[in-house]
C-alpha cells in the first residue's frame, strides 16, 4: 500500500471513530433526558399502607402485621378460601388494634383487578346496608364492615369485649382507604337485561365455587370458565309472576362457547334431565322439577335455571 493509501486509511478509520463516539455521546445525552419513570401509585403492587393506630385517639397496635399470599390463605379462612381464589385472590394483610377491651381489626384483601373485588363484595356483602360516612361502597353494621374499593375487599370486624364506637372503626376504614386507588371494574353485569331483574341480586360468577351457592350442573370447571371468564348472574321476576336465575356467560369467541356448550352437555349431573335439544342449546328439568334453559347465541351462553311459573 503507498504512503497516501496508508494516509487516506489512517484518516477515515479515525473520523469513523470520532463519528461513532460522536453518535454514543447523543444517544447518552438523549437518555439521560428522559425523565423517570412515574412512581407507581399508591397502593399498586406493593399494597396500600397499613394505617397507624392514630386513627383514633388511644388506640395501639395488638400484635405484628400478618400477611397471607396465595395457598396461605387457606390458614386463615376456614371454608372460605376457595372462592377468593377463584376470584383472583393476591394478598390478605391483617392488623389488629386495641384500645382497653376494645379491639378492631382489619382484613385488606388485595385482589388481582377491580373486578376480582368487586366478585367478592357482591358475594358477602348480603343486603347492602352502607355506612354513609365510608368514603366507599360498603355494607356495614356494627360488628362488622364490609367494603370495596378499587382491587381491595376490605372488612373491619368490631370484636372485642367492648364493642368500638362507630366513629372509631369508620376512622379506621376511612384511613386505610386514603391509600386505595380508585378503579373501574370491567365485568359483564350489564349484559344482564334490566326488565324484571331483582334489584341487588346481581352477582359475578367465575366458575364452580360461585356458581354452587345457586345451581350444580356437574362436578368441576362444568362451564369451561378457567378462572379468567366471568358470567353474569341475578334473580328475575316476570309480570306474569314467573321467577328464574339467569346467568349470561361470555367467551372470547364463538368457537370458545360452542366448546364450552359442548362440555356442559356432555358432563351434566345425572340427576339432571334434558327434555328437548338443538345445535345451540337444551332444556333440563333438575331434580326439584323446576326447568331450566341453555342457549348459545355467538360468543355466549344464556341460562336460565329454577324457571317456576
């Protein structure tokens, strides 16, 4: 190579390296002009504070925080764990609170989505009876407080030897709940038609230990809802007097509910009789003679079950 090659080389090798430092010099710059990233908001992940015990004057915390994740939950609900579970359970923080022979505590139920909470609430709330000074929809009476916001179902017992005063155990909630975001719950409950329906009778269902408090068409997962399809539930009255439950169930497709059609006939509880059949549905009559319908119509299935006329 002659001496202008090797002078002509020498020069764009260096330019060609002042030219990518140049370029990793703008692209550092560049990065550390974007700014950081939010913080994740209060109560996210990480879970809503715990409140002090200044809530109310006096008080004191009894004992440590105790935490409760996944299969855990079953150490602290006795019979009850399964539907959290199906619902879409995370966490269960539980704090005790005392004040001479008073107690409070609080149970916050971390769910996985507002519409986990809101599953739950609906299924324990019985007739809603709310405390107008909770900043949030809530049943309560005095021995015991029962409340939704966002993913967290929350309860506060009143169960001491000396029951708390009301205004104590609302401070209480209220103080917990500053640290809840508020969400909305995406579910299926307006896809239940609103003529005739029995106000407050709504429930979420997301598979068999919801669904067994109103109807047992089979064992197990009987209507393919795998934990992740919600269905819609709530008692009805006709102006004829007629009465039924009905349950709208809605999957991610057609095929989706013709498998999951396909499942239920096929897995029905003996004690179950089909009286009339087609491509898309069946009648039944259960075991109390009352009818029953299934219909498929695209991505969902409309049952109807405990038809009395």
């Amino acid at each position: 190579m002659s001496s202008e090659a090797e002078s002509i080389g020498t020069f764009w090798s260096r330019d060609v390296v002042l030219s990518l430092m140049g370029g990793l010099i703008l692209l550092l710059a560049a990065l550390l002009s974007v700014p950081p990233a939010a913080p994740a908001a209060q109560g996210s992940a990480a879970g809503a504070s715990i409140p002090e015990p200044s809530f109310a004057s006096g008080w004191a915390k009894a004992g440590a925080l105790r935490s409760f994740t996944g299969q855990d939950l079953f150490n602290q609900i006795d019979g009850g764990a399964e539907l959290f579970l199906e619902f879409g359970f995370v966490k269960l923080r539980l704090q005790a609170y005392v004040r001479g022979k008073s107690e409070l505590t609080l149970n916050a139920y971390e769910m996985e989505s507002a519409a986990s909470a809101l599953g739950v609430y609906l299924m324990k709330r019985g007739r809603e009876t709310p405390f107008a000074e909770i900043v949030a929809r809530n049943s309560s009476e005095e021995a015991q407080m029962t409340i939704l916001k966002g993913r967290y179902f929350v309860q506060i017992d009143n169960m001491g030897d000396e029951p708390a005063g009301k205004s104590e155990a609302v401070a209480l909630a209220n103080a917990f709940l500053a640290g809840v975001p508020s969400e909305t719950a995406s579910t299926p409950l307006d896809r239940l038609p609103p003529e005739g329906i029995d106000p407050g009778s709504e429930r979420l269902i997301r598979g068999p230990y919801g669904l067994q408090p109103y109807f047992t068409f089979g064992e197990g997962d009987i209507l393919s809802q795998g934990g992740r399809i919600w269905g819609a539930l709530a008692e009805y009255q006709t102006p004829e007097g007629a009465s039924f439950t009905r349950l709208i169930v809605s999957y991610p497709s057609a095929g989706a509910s013709s498998a999951a059609l396909a499942h239920l006939r096929a897995n029905l509880d003996p004690y179950i009789k089909v009286t009339a059949e087609g491509r898309d549905g069946f009648d039944f009559v259960d075991f109390q003679a009352k009818k029953g319908t299934v219909d498929r119509s695209a991505a969902t299935l409309d049952i109807r079950i405990k038809i009395s006329r």
